[in-house]
C-alpha cells in the first residue's frame, strides 16, 4: 500500500508540476500579448502627439505670420506718416522762409529811407 501511495505522490506531483508547466507557458503567451498592446498603445500615442504637435506648429506659423502682416502694416503707416510729415515741414519751412525773406525787405527798405 506504501508503494501504491508513493506512486500516486508522484503522480499528483508530477500533474502539479505539469499545471505549472502549462500556466507558465499561458502566462509567457499572456505577457507576449501584454507588451505588443503596451507597444500598440505607445505608437498611437505617438501618433496623437505627431499630430498634435503638427497643429502646434501650424497655429504657431499662422501667428507669426498674423505678426509679420501687422509688422508689415505698421511699416506702411509709417511710411505714410514721414511723407505726410515731410510735406508738413517743407511747408513749414517755405513760410518760414518767406517770413524771413520779408523781414529781409523790410530791413532793406528801412536802410534805404535812413541813407536818404
């Protein structure tokens, strides 16, 4: 009876070992499966950040380029403002000098009637 024990001993231990066995193998299957999704997951991330950094550097282009239509705008208007501010002085000058060139003609005429 000890020896028909035994053998069933050693088969229950050997089925145990056999079910280890077979829940490894399961287990190496299951973490195969885990790290290609993880893998999966990681590169749909990936796609999401590309995309999303290609919409950030399209709004950052738009910006920048809203920036240099403004600049550009700006440049314009002055432009418009030393040529209008130009004339402004030119006219400033011209009464300036006709101011300037009467009072010339006064001081003449009055030198005149003193040599008299």
């Amino acid at each position: 009876m000890s020896e028909s024990q035994s053998r069933y001993s050693i088969v229950a231990d050997l089925t145990n070992i056999k079910l280890s066995i077979i829940t490894a193998k399961a287990n190496l299957d299951s973490d195969v499966k885990i790290s290609k999704q993880k893998t999966q997951e990681l590169e749909e991330e990936l796609k999401d950040y590309e995309a999303s950094q290609k919409d950030e550097v399209a709004r950052i282009i738009r910006e920048k380029q809203r920036e240099v239509k403004q600049a550009e705008r700006n440049a314009k208007n002055a432009e418009e403002r030393k040529a209008s501010k130009l004339k402004a002085y030119d006219e400033k000058l011209k009464a300036i000098e006709s101011a300037l060139d009467k009072i010339q003609s006064i001081s003449d005429a009055a030198a005149k009637e003193a040599a008299h």
